[in-house]
C-alpha cells in the first residue's frame, strides 16, 4: 500500500513538473514576451517522506502561481476584457485597503 501511495504521488509530482515545463521551460510558448519565473524546485534529502516533500513543492507552486498562469493560458483573452478585469481587481483591491484603515466604502 505504502509503494503504491509513492507511486502515485511520484506520477503526481512528474505530471506537475511537465505542466511547469510547459509553463517555464525554455521552448515554452506561455512565457514568451514575459519576464521569466524561476522555476519551483526542492531538494530531497535520503529518507525524506514522500508526503512531506509533495506538501512543500505544491506550496512552492501555488506561490509562484503556475497553476494560475496555465488556466489563463488554456484560451485567448482579448485584449479589452483584459483591461476590463485589471480594473475590476484594481478596483477590489482599493475597496479592501480602504475598508483596512477603518473608512469603509
């Protein structure tokens, strides 16, 4: 049960590792005409649980925020609805810096 659990979470981790490749690797159509990200990566040392190491390299992924990038690269978004939505965040941003220093919207 226990090689098996490796298993699976070893594949987990090689199928997030090609979409990351996909995302930041060199020939990555994704990235082009953007500042490059530098790749999440973790060292395991011998005898290091397989969880444990799983656990920290997802959290370095939703950090760096890949999964974010590959949702937004899955279609075209035209550019007016880009521009539509930075306002909208901006938008709800201000709102909730505001409602921080006590004044409310």
């Amino acid at each position: 049960m226990a090689i098996r659990r490796v298993a699976d979470a070893t594949a987990g981790l090689l199928w997030l590792q090609d979409k990351i490749d996909l995302c930041y690797g060199p020939i990555s159509h994704f990235a082009q005409g953007r500042e490059r990200k530098s790749m999440p990566g973790i060292k395991v040392r011998d005898g290091e649980p397989i969880e444990k190491v799983l656990r920290i390299f997802k959290k370095q992924v939703e950090k760096a925020g890949v999964i974010g990038d590959l949702k937004k690269g899955q279609h075209y978004e035209k550019p007016s609805v880009k521009r539509k939505k930075k306002a909208i965040a901006a938008r709800k941003r201000r709102i909730k810096q505001l409602r921080k220093m006590g004044r409310g919207a």
